[in-house]
C-alpha cells in the first residue's frame, strides 16, 4: 500500500517523547502501521497573519503541485506505450543532498524518500521565509507545467502524423496506401495510348471477375489482370486497357462491385513517402528509447569513492543516450515530486504551528497505515490526541458510528494531518 499519512503532534517534555507515545499506541501491540520521524528544519515563523494567509495559499500550492506530478507521471506512462510495465522504474526521486545523489544514491523509489525525507537546503534555504519559499516552489512548477505542456504538444503533433502515415499502410486494400505492395513491373508505363488500373476485388468474386473483367469495357488487353496482393477479404489486381474506355471501365466494375483504386505510379512520390514514415519513426524512437537498460544504476552504491564516482560518469553517459523527452520527464517528475513533499512538509510546519502555538514544539511523523487496520487506526489515533481539541473529536467519534461514512473524507482532526498517495497512475503498472 503506498498511502501515508503525515500527521504532527504537540511536544510532551520533549519530542521523542511524543515519538514514544505513538509508537507504542500503533505498532507495539496491534501493528497498525509502519512509522518513520518527518524531519523538518527549523523554518522562519514569521507573524501570524502571514502564517493564517499562508496556510489557504499552501492548499492550494498543494493541490496544484500534486496534479503536475500525476500529469508528468501520466504522461510517462503514455510515452512509453509497449513499456508501461517499467514505467514505475522510471518514476523516481533524486534523493538526498546534492553530493548524495551524486555519489551514493542516484535516484531512490518513491517510498524510500518519503520515508527517508531530507529537507534540501540548497534548493529551499531555510533562511527564506516561509511564504518565498512556497514561491519558489510555485515558480518551479509553473514553469514545468508549462514546458510540459509544449512538450506533450510537440510530441503529439509527430504521434499523429506517424498514426496518420501507419493507418495509409495498413487496414482495408479499399483505403491503405499501396506504395509498398505495387512494383514498377507491374504497369505499363510512358505509354500514350495503354494505361494499368488496379482493382480491389472481393475473394468471393475472383471468379467473376476472372471471366468478366475483359468486358467490362471496349480495348480491355486480353489476359492483362495479375494478382499482385491479397488480404483476408479481397484481393488486388492490375488491369491494362486503352485510356479512352477509363471511364466506361470504372462505371461497369463499380456495378460488379469490383473497386478501382485512384493510384498512379510515381517512384518519387512513393519514396518520398517511405522516407516520411522512416523520418516520424525515427524521430518518435528518439524521444524515448534507450541504447542501454538504466535501472541497475538506480540501487544505492555503498562501495569506495573512485567506483562510486565511475557509475556516476557511466550513468551521465547512459542519460545521453536516453530520448530527450523520457529524460525530461524523469528529471522533472523527480523535481516535482520533490517539490511536492516539501509542500506536505511546509504545510505540516504552519498548521503546527497555528494550532500548537509557539515556541515550536511538535514531532512530525509518517504513518503508512495497514490497509486492512486504517478504521482501527483511526481509532486509537482519535484516542491519542484528542485532549488536542475535544470539538473535533466529538465529531469524529459520532462519525464512527454511522455506517457506510468514509472516514477519509472527514479532512480535520485534532491533530495535524495530511494524506500523500503514491498511486499517482491511472493504471497498475
């Protein structure tokens, strides 16, 4: 289950304490979850009007930043198409500091950085304050919507033209393109007076038009029709006749039910086709195929500084050869997920915050709840905290007895919590 819920409460004596309290309340006994400290720095309080602003614009930073993850997530996963089984391997946050990720940890799953989560100091200086913080955030995201959303454009304009350029070559012999059936042996051609049609005939009706297709019209050459293609229900055959009766012919075989293709034969034309639909697939392979498998580089190297720095120059080396747009979404999902759980981390500080008072004193914890105990968590989570504010605990107590509620809807409890849900695919991968 990838569900967490990050939750913060006030400081007993002192924060382990708090820590302590929670363990025993959630796993020592009825193992109801699995838990890990949140670790969030020392942020500027600031004044309380700005924290009250604050905490409305960071909901909706909040939700804004969440849907750019799901979008790039989503997006990946169209991109690779016939590889939609890796596309979890490919969504993965740079974990650590600058030098960590460099160094020991590439890139991490989902899981491991929630649950091991680092503020990153260089890219959100705590010596800002809160609100230019959630700012900065703001732009990033911003700013990788918006390139997203020229990219995809971009990317879908040449998966249309390619789509275009396969439905001409394949389907029914009444609509694909016949540049690669037809050769230039089968017409005649530079001629003034004789002209070669080709005809879609029914595979019910080649006898008919065997014995028929020679009178069709006047100036018909005897015995000019081959077979040159077939499919499962008609096949294609050439015919030779004088120009002057074109007309005469195409009338008499559409009463037959036998189809002339408008079809002349131009090697430039056909050529310059093929060389269309090479470019396109060339051109949509490059965006995201890969000369070699990456993911034995995404495991954390805990041997000696001179290899680990080989894989890193191996896996730089490895990232060009990857697609432009697969690398950009990897890149970018990793910075907004990042972003993302940064967000969670503000929003937990101010609430915290405004609901604790000052000084700061509160101990932020990740729970992933058993699915199966999220109820009974609840429960004793409500037991726990709920001296914090008697008036949210009524609720939630006269909640638990009617049947059929949704307790995850119920967004306000006595102690601080927000959910963070992993699952940002529409399909299982």
């Amino acid at each position: 289950m990838t569900e967490f819920w990050l939750i913060s409460a006030p400081g007993e004596k002192t924060c382990q304490q708090t820590w302590d309290k929670m363990m025993a309340a959630t796993t020592r006994t009825n193992n109801l979850s699995t838990n890990h400290k949140f670790n969030i720095p020392d942020l500027k309080v600031g004044t309380l009007d700005v924290l009250v602003g604050l905490s409305d614009e960071l909901a909706k930073l909040d939700s804004f930043v969440e849907s750019v993850v799901k979008k790039v997530a989503q997006y990946m996963a169209d991109v690779l198409e016939d590889s939609r089984d890796k596309v979890q391997e490919n969504l993965l946050a740079n974990g650590g500091t600058v030098m960590t990720s460099l160094l020991l940890s590439f890139s991490v799953d989902l899981v491991t950085y929630i649950t091991r989560f680092q503020w990153d100091m260089a890219k959100y200086p705590i010596k800002q304050s809160l609100k230019n913080i959630s700012e900065i955030i703001s732009k990033q995201l911003t700013q990788i919507d918006n390139d997203l959303k020229t990219r995809a454009s971009a990317y879908n304009n040449l998966k249309g033209n390619l789509q275009n350029l396969e439905r001409k070559n394949a389907g029914s012999l009444l609509t694909r393109s016949l540049a690669d059936i037809v050769k230039k042996e089968d017409f005649v051609l530079d001629s003034e007076y004789l002209i070669t049609l080709l005809v879609v005939v029914p595979k019910t009706a080649y006898a008919d038009w065997q014995k028929t297709y020679e009178t069709l019209a006047e100036m018909v050459v005897p015995r000019s029709s081959n077979l040159l293609f077939q499919d499962n229900d008609s096949g294609l055959f050439s015919v030779t006749l004088f120009r002057k009766a074109i007309d005469d012919f195409k009338h008499k075989a559409r009463e037959n039910k036998f189809i002339v293709r408008d079809f002349q034969y131009n090697e430039e034309e056909m050529k310059a086709d093929k060389e269309e639909m090479t470019r396109l697939c060339t051109d949509k392979k490059k965006q995201f195929v890969s000369e070699m498998d990456t993911g034995i580089f995404t495991t954390v190297v805990q041997v000696g500084y001179f290899l680990r720095a080989f894989f890193f120059l191996t896996l730089c080396c490895i990232s060009f050869l990857q697609g432009p747009l697969v690398r950009w979404l990897k890149v970018n999902f990793s910075e907004a997920f990042i972003a993302w759980i940064h967000i969670k981390a503000l929003r937990v500080f101010v609430e915290s915050v405004l609901r604790y008072g000052l000084p700061v004193n509160f101990q932020a914890m990740l729970l992933q709840p058993n699915k199966k105990t999220m109820k009974k968590l609840r429960e004793v989570l409500n037991d726990l905290y709920k001296h914090l504010d008697s008036s949210a605990a009524a609720i939630i107590d006269s909640a638990m007895d009617i049947p059929g509620l949704n307790l995850s809807q119920q967004e306000y409890y006595p102690y601080v919590y927000y959910k963070i849900d992993c699952n940002l695919l529409e399909f299982k991968v």
